[in-house]
C-alpha cells in the first residue's frame, strides 16, 4: 500500500500542496514501521515547524520501508544533508528506491551529497528528476560530477575498493584515490568499525576502509589525522 502526502493523488491528476494534515499521516506511517511505500510528495519539509526533525527521527526507527518519495517537498541543502546522514549510518535498511524529483532548492552541494549516499548505499536507486519523456532521471556513476571535480564531503565520499586497490586480488595496498599521483596510503589507527588509512604524500587526506562494505570513505581532508571519538 502506497500512504501519500499527497492523498493519493492518481499519476495523472494534478499536484496539490499537502496539507498538514496529509504530512502528519505520512509521517505516522513511518513512525508505525508497517508499510513498504510511503510518499511526503507535496509536503513543505523546511517551512513545516520542526519537519526535518521529525522526518529524521522517523526514518531512524524504520525498517519496512522500501520506496519513499521525498519529491516536491521543497528540501534545501541543509535539509538534504541531514536526512542523507541518516540513511548512512543505518536508517531504512530497506530502501530500494528515493524519490527526489522537482525539489528547486537543491543545488550542487546536494548532488555532491547524492553521490556520497549512492556509494554508500549501492542498493538504493535514487531519482534526481524527469526527463522531458517523464523518464526517471537517476543518479549513477556517469552523473557524478562532483567526483572529477573533487568536490570531496567528509563522511560521504567513497570509492569501492577495487577501485583503490593497487593489485586486486593480489595484495589488500591502497592507493590514494584523492592524489594526482594516487600515492601509497598507510593503515594506520584500528577500530571495532574500520581500518583508517592516510596518504603518505601530496593531498594529506584520511581515510576509514569499512569492515564489509567494502568501501574506502573520506574522513578528513588536507588537516590532522580524525581523533578516535
């Protein structure tokens, strides 16, 4: 069953605002953890007191949702980033698909943040917006942009390890995906949740390889090594 903000709106009726209301019983359903598709399509979730919050702290006790539909719902970069660290570190674990089509506000530090999540989260498809066919426009690696222009986000920038690995299958050595020169990196704190490597020349970055995600993610970038909190 599909619980909408915007009432159930049929594909080819016109889009209406969601109304208060609509929101308050699309947010219940996430908070209920029973349904696999639910829509906050139409609800304005930046001017909407305390929407975001609301909306975060949901996801973070969810586990049945599939499909959720964040489109029209007027997220800015802000907003974006704070519901992006929640899917992240373990909200909706199973997500299949996001819908952030015809949100205006988002701009290219939100494709940057997409991209970070779309690492991470491989499983999940995300769609950015329509074509003029109403085709989903989906995120994918041809579309990441921020990657070539290093536009790098602590915590959600990652490369699968056979990208970074200097002989695949071979040896576990990583190269830093960061440096022109992609220069060594060196393993260095070890924790309960990763390895944290750091480049041992040019760009000074640090990194975390994750215990089986097989990703290397972005942790700190040009400063001092992250402490261990």
């Amino acid at each position: 069953a599909l619980l909408s903000a915007d009432a159930l709106t049929p594909p080819s009726a016109p889009i209406v605002p969601c109304l208060v209301s609509q929101y308050a019983v699309a947010l219940s359903s996430l908070q209920r953890n029973n349904l696999q598709h639910v829509s906050l399509a139409g609800a304005d979730l930046e001017t909407t007191p305390d929407g975001i919050k609301q909306l975060c702290e949901a996801l973070a006790t969810n586990t049945s949702v599939k499909s959720l539909s964040l489109a029209r719902s007027g997220l800015t970069d802000t907003g974006l980033q704070q519901v992006v660290a929640k899917l992240v570190t373990g909200a909706l674990p199973a997500l299949e698909r996001l819908d952030l089509s015809d949100n205006h506000r988002l701009g290219a530090a939100a494709d940057a943040v997409l991209h970070g999540l779309r690492r991470l989260r491989p499983g999940v498809v995300i769609v950015r917006g329509k074509g003029e066919d109403g085709d989903d426009k989906l995120l994918s690696a041809e579309t990441d942009s921020f990657a070539a222009q290093r536009e790098l986000i602590e915590g959600l920038t990652a490369w699968p390890l056979e990208e970074v690995l200097v002989n695949p299958g071979t040896s576990n050595d990583m190269r830093c995906p960061v440096c022109t020169y992609q220069e060594p990196l060196k393993q260095g704190l070890i924790t309960s949740g990763g390895n944290q490597h750091r480049c041992l020349e040019g760009c000074g970055s640090y990194f975390l390889a994750s215990i089986g995600t097989s990703q290397l993610t972005l942790i700190g970038n040009r400063r001092k090594p992250p402490s261990e909190a």
